[in-house]
C-alpha cells in the first residue's frame, strides 16, 4: 500500500496538543495502533518529512519517559 497523509486519521482519533501562541511545531513522529482485517493487530510509524534519525529517536525515548514517569517542565513551576 502506498504511503499517504495521515492527519484526517490523527484528527478523527481525536489527538491533541497544548501549544502557547507562537509555538512553532517542526517535526512529528507517530506511533498508530492498526488493527487489520483478519483482526491482527501491529503497530505504524510516520515521520514528517525533515525528521532526522537522531531527532526521532530522541523523541522516541524522551516519550518513553514520560509516559512512563511522567514530566514536568521546570519553566511552568514559576508560574
């Protein structure tokens, strides 16, 4: 199958992100949960088109921890 855009998909999923104004988002990476016709199920990845191998496996593994032991910006702890 060839590869295709896949925000309607993110959108209909529902998948949000908190963004300041002027936050710039440069790069995606994307894990999708499939499951196929015969009930398989297997897990996607998408990239935007910039990302670099290094940049996405840092995001992978900073993801990782935080959903594993969450994260806070120590920025926000002064407000």
């Amino acid at each position: 199958m060839p590869k295709q855009p896949i925000g309607q998909i993110v959108d209909a999923l529902g998948v949000q992100v908190d963004l300041d104004e002027g936050d710039l988002p440069t790069d995606a990476f994307v894990i999708l949960k499939i499951v196929k016709a015969d009930g398989a199920v297997s897990l996607l990845n998408g990239r935007s088109e910039s990302l670099d191998w290094i940049t996405a496996l840092g995001m992978t593994t900073a993801a990782q921890e935080i959903e594993n032991s969450g994260y806070t910006d120590a920025s926000s702890d002064d407000d």
